[in-house]
C-alpha cells in the first residue's frame, strides 16, 4: 500500500479521523506523508472527504451489524454500546484486510474474539453465538450444486456427493436454539454437534448430530468412501458397525431426502476409477 492509500485508508477508517480531518485536512494528509499535489487535490472539496468517510465505514458497520445482529444485540445488552465500540476500535487498529465486504464480518470476529473470550464481565456463549452466525450466514450464501449428472447409487467403496452448502460446526453451548425474540435468555451450556444445509427453497437448516454422526459426516465430507468413514468414525469412538448400523442408515436416509447429498460420486469425480482410455 503506497503512502496516499495509507493516508486514506486512516482518513476512512482511524476512529477519531474525522474530528482531525474537519479541523485540519491539510494538516492530517501532510503529516502522512502525502505529496503537496496529492494534498492539493484532494482539498479541491474538503466536505467529500468526510462524506467517503462516512459512506465507507457505514457500509462496513452495515455488512457486520447484518450478519452479526444477535451477537450485537445480546453484547450491547450486556454492556451498553460494546459491540459498536469494539466494531470501531477494530477499524481504527485493524481494518478490513478483505476486498469482499461479506469478509469483512469474519475478519472483525477473528480479530475480537480473543477479547470476548477473556473478559469475565461478558456472556461466556458470546463468541460461539457469532461464529453461529458466521456459519448460518457462509450456508446461506453458498453456490447451489446442481450434480445430478455427477452421482450414482450410494455403496460403500464411493464418497458421497454434498451439497455445497454442508458444513459442519460445533459449539459449547446451544447457541442455535436461542430465539430473536427473546434477546435476554442464554442458551443451554452443552456441547453440541450441527450441520448445516440449504434446501430447494434456499431456507438455511440445522440438524443437531450425535458425536458419532458428527464423525461420520466429517470424515464424508472430507472425501472419504462411506465404507471406510462408517469404519473409522466407529473405530474413534468405541462402536460397533452392528451397533450403530440402523442408526447410520436412517440419518444418511434423513439426510439424502433433504438433499444434503445427492447420491455417491460418478467415475469422472474419482480419477482412479475412472476408465483409463
């Protein structure tokens, strides 16, 4: 980044910059190091400058307070304007890194959650309820895969093929059972295994798993043949295919009807089955 961008980068992002910027624009591009034609050009309208401002750092503020309203809300609630304060000191330090603004949301939490974590005075369940929403936010905004051609009939030497929107996540405390609605309670403290998906009509779905299911679908999606997967994830946690069997079967037949897959992988998906010639 050369000088100018810096220069404008603080003038758009420094928490206190537009206090300096409409007391001494001069002053604050010079003592960044801008050249005296840049400076110049950019005085031509000083007012713009804190419009851009205010434009660039609303359109960030907007993307985060969007994808993240629960987690807001719930840690405004808890200490009054918190999350906005946190939103501003992360701008300031930190800034957007992203050239997406649906980035930018993730890259604040990455940033932050450290901070959350170790303040004793806020809600413990804080930062799993943003990665939640970080979550439910990449499902619903995934591609749709449309494999139709690409799948056979489910055995247990081939991978299954996901949808793309299928992902896993995990939590300590049940932040997806938590209501809009009802912005004061907490949600239950107990470890929780979800995937998440999106259905025909692009509605966002989660299904809590059993640890085993979890497993299973982990190493699924990960590539593995569903043979081998059923195998290992049982081998992980001290069970029994015998045992575990009619339960597999229903969850992939659950799963398979909701479209969370859509069969198993075709040849031209698996290179060394596909036909050499």
């Amino acid at each position: 980044m050369d000088t100018l961008q810096r220069a404008m980068a603080d003038a758009c992002l420094a928490e206190h910059a537009g206090d300096d910027l409409a007391r001494d624009p001069r002053g604050f591009f010079e003592a960044r190091g801008a050249s005296p034609e840049d400076v110049d050009a950019l005085l031509e309208a000083p007012r713009n400058l804190l419009v851009y401002r205010s434009l660039v750092r609303n359109g960030l503020s907007s993307v985060v307070f969007r994808i993240l309203s629960g987690t807001r809300a719930r840690l405004n609630a808890a200490r009054a304007g918190q999350f906005d304060a946190d939103l501003a000191s992360f701008l300031d330090q930190a800034g957007p890194r992203t050239h997406y603004l649906r980035d930018v949301p993730g890259e604040f939490f990455g940033w932050t959650e450290a901070r959350w974590r170790s303040d004793p005075d806020l809600p413990s369940y804080l930062p799993d309820l943003a990665s939640f929403e970080l979550a439910h936010f990449g499902v619903a905004t995934s591609e749709s895969t449309h494999a139709v051609d690409a799948v056979e009939e489910v055995t247990l030497d081939r991978p299954l093929a996901f949808a793309e929107s299928a992902r896993l996540a995990h939590y300590e405390w049940a932040v997806h059972e938590l209501s809009p609605e009802a912005p004061g309670e907490a949600p239950e403290r107990r470890t929780v295994h979800l995937l998440g998906y999106r259905d025909a009509a692009h509605s966002v779905h989660w299904v809590e798993l059993t640890p085993l299911a979890s497993a299973v679908l982990a190493l699924l999606i990960s590539g593995e043949a569903l043979g081998e997967a059923i195998r290992k994830a049982c081998a992980s946690h001290g069970a029994t295919l015998d045992g575990e069997r009619e339960d597999i079967a229903r969850l992939l037949s659950d799963l398979g009807r909701r479209g969370v897959f859509f069969g198993a992988k075709g040849p031209r998906f698996l290179p060394h089955l596909a036909d050499p010639r």
